[in-house]
C-alpha cells in the first residue's frame, strides 16, 4: 500500500478484482499527469484471512467484516471510500476476458454487463468477480460512469492465422480460439518505452510480462501479432502454479485412465502445477532463488527454458528481431531469471550487461544489453492501472 498525495481532489476509482483479492487506486482526475494519489487492497477473499491494507488518506473503513467475500469486500471498500474526503467522478475495471466482442475499452451500459456475463465461462476465475465489481459500484452509486479495459482487447489486432486452432468449423465459429491477455500490461509497456527511446519503440519487439501469471508478446509496430497464452491463460509459459503449453493427450489420459475428475484436472491446472508443482516448494520466484533445493533450480531452469523456447517461436513470427523487453513481479526484479533468459537468447543477439542488469529496476525504462549488443534489452515496469486510469479519463469524459 502506497499513498502518495494528500486527497481532496477529483478522482478516478481504478478496480482490479481478482480471484483472492481485490486491488484498486485513486487517480487525480484534476491534472493532465493523472498522478497516482493512493493504492490499496483487500486480500485473502473467501477465506478466514480476509485483510485490507487501505492507506489512512482513504478515510475511516471500520472493520472489514469477517470471511467477507467478493460482493462483501467490494461494497465495503466503496462505502468506505465514499465516506472519504475525495469525489469519484468515474470508475474503471480491469475485465480479463473480453471474448471476440470487445477489442478496445468502453463504457459501460447493461448490454455491456450483460457481455461480459455471457462470457464467464471463458474466464470462470476472473470475470465474475469483475462483474461483481461493475454491479457493486452500480448498486452504490448509479449514475458514476464506469468503463471496463480488456485484458485480451490488446491483441485484437493479431491475425487470424495466429488466433485460429485447427480445430472443426463449428467449434471455430463458437468462438473457440486464442485471445491472449496481459494486453494491459503490454499496451503500458509499449508505451512507456515509445517514449522513452529517442527513436520511438522499435519495429520488431518481444515483450516477456513474467509474473505470478506469465506470457510473452510480439509486437509489430507496436501492435501484437502473436502472444503465448491462447483461449485461456493456462497456455504458453510456466507459471506461478500454471503449467502452460501442456500435450492435451496428459488431460485425456488424466481423465480417461486416472480416473481424475474435471474439477481435479482443473485445480491441477490452476493450482498445483508450474513452478509450485516443479519445485514442490511454491510458486514465489524470490523463495525458490532462495532455495538450495535442487527441484527449485530445475524449476526455474524449466521457467527460463520454455521462455527462451517461445520467444523463439515468436520471433519466427516477427521474422526477426529488434528488442526483447522483461516486465512483470519477475521480469522487474529477478536479475537471475533476467541473466538465464539473454543467455538462451544470445543467439538473437543478446549481450548482457551484468552490472545494469544488476541494478535494482528503476520507474524509468533501463537497458541491461551491453553497448553495442546486437538485440537490445530493456526491463519496463508495467503500469496496468495506470493505462485503465488513463482510458476512463478518455471515454468518462475528464480529461
Ligand atoms: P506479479 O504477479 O507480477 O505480481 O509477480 C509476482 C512474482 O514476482 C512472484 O513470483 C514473486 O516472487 C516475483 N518477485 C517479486 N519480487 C521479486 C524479486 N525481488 N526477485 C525475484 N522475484 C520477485
């Protein structure tokens, strides 16, 4: 939790509801910078440990209720901030699943409630609870604009070679195909570094959003053609507890001849693999560096290799290769997954510069390739928030 100003201005209320927790920012809606003026969270929703981490500025909440779930937490972390000194003049939602109707943000009407509840069953883990969010804020305050980013609307603009599964027609026009995500994250990457280097973003880059969730992007001109995470974010990478690319014919024998059932596939999938299920430690990156375990090197061994595999991938895609980009809980802040990573790209050009990859991340995009390095390489750090903010501002009408 970080609060950086005093409130007291106009604001606009950014709300990232996820599965366990549920983070959001106030953002001065006053000034063109659209500076941050608090974050916070409530965490561990659902179970026992429920806890909110609101900055003081925020104003008085009272008691989180106890083993408050989603619906519960959200309501009172709107009441608490509509009891503070600062005027929300608009909301806006990080929605993951956007399904083939949404390629950009927009505002939001009950036909748009409506669309992103057809669309839960592409996102069981995600879109309920941010429609849960759309409707508390509603409930509250009726007449408060409220506009929802898409976190696969990034990568509307990808091909259709590259969206397609082989699959029959009439699964295909049911709307089963890749969308990726993390596009918010992609789009404030792209962003930030278009600004900062002198010659703008360059033409051909991979971006590596490396987090609890994790993925990688191909962006052409600043547009993404290819992503590794496809119909749902359990594809592409290994992941915190996800395993990623996976044979479909381990889910078939799973089912057929161990007897498993859907729901103890699906925790598999969602729970209990990736870099928990390799390690046999956990999926905290700073845990196992930690660790002298020899299944905690070989997880992260394994995360690095699949990285270097489908970035690869990638740039055959891109048909070569200008920049690679780390970003992510991971990618910002773990020179050791950084270093392994250039190592296996070395042959696309990479040449590490050991003291700046070392260097703690700082708010500024940072090359860590070595001067003259054929394919430069930054660490970005990504603003999700700050891009919903930025979008709700436009389509709210306040900046
Ligand atoms: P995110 O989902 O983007 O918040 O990233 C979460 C991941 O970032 C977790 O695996 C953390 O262990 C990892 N992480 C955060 N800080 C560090 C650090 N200083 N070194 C290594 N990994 C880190």
């Amino acid at each position: 939790m970080r609060a950086s100003k005093q409130s007291g201005a106009s604001a606009i209320l950014v709300i990232n509801a996820g599965s366990s927790s549920i983070k959001f920012a106030l953002y001065d809606a006053s000034a063109q910078s659209g500076d941050r003026l608090l974050d916070g969270q409530i965490s561990g929703i659902g179970t026992a440990a429920v806890a909110a981490d609101i900055p003081d500025q925020a104003g008085d909440f009272g008691h989180l209720p106890e083993a408050a779930d989603h619906e519960a937490a959200i309501s009172w972390l709107l009441w608490g901030l509509g009891k503070g000194g600062v005027e929300i003049i608009a909301a806006g939602h990080r929605v993951v699943h956007g399904g083939p109707a949404f390629s950009a943000a927009c505002l939001v009407d009950l036909s748009v409630e409506a669309e992103i509840e057809r669309l839960i069953p592409l996102a069981r883990l995600h879109n309920p609870h941010n429609l849960a969010a759309i409707r508390a804020v509603r409930a509250l305050w009726p007449d408060l604009p409220q506009v929802v980013c898409f976190d696969t609307a990034f990568h509307a603009t990808q091909p259709e070679i590259a969206t397609t599964l082989a699959l029959p027609e009439r699964l295909r026009s049911a709307g089963i195909r890749r969308y990726g995500f993390h596009g918010l994250s992609y789009q404030s990457v792209a962003a930030r570094l278009d600004v900062a280097l002198s010659g703008g973003l360059p033409q051909r880059v991979i971006v590596a959003h490396l987090g609890n969730g994790a993925s990688l992007c191909a962006l052409r001109e600043g547009k993404s053609i290819a992503t590794t995470m496809g119909f749902t974010p359990l594809d592409g990478l290994i992941m915190g507890t996800r395993p990623g690319l996976t044979d479909p014919g381990v889910l078939l024998y799973l089912l057929e001849e161990q007897g498993m059932s859907v729901q103890q596939v699906s925790r598999l999938l969602q729970k209990e693999s990736g870099l928990a299920g390799l390690s046999g430690i956990g999926a905290d990156m700073r845990v196992l560096e930690a660790s002298t375990e020899p299944s905690a090197r070989f997880a992260i061994d394994a995360f690095c290799y699949r990285i270097v595999r489908e970035a690869g991938s990638l740039a055959a895609a891109l048909g070569g290769l200008d920049a690679f980009v780390f970003t992510g809980g991971i990618g910002e802040n773990s020179e050791g997954v950084r270093a392994k990573v250039m190592d296996g790209l070395a042959w696309l050009g990479a040449k590490p510069d050991a003291a700046a990859n070392n260097a703690r991340a700082g708010r500024e995009p940072s090359l860590i390739s070595a001067a003259g390095s054929p394919l430069p390489v930054y660490v970005v750090r990504t603003d999700e928030e700050g891009i919903i903010a930025a979008e709700t501002a436009r389509l709210a009408g306040s900046d």
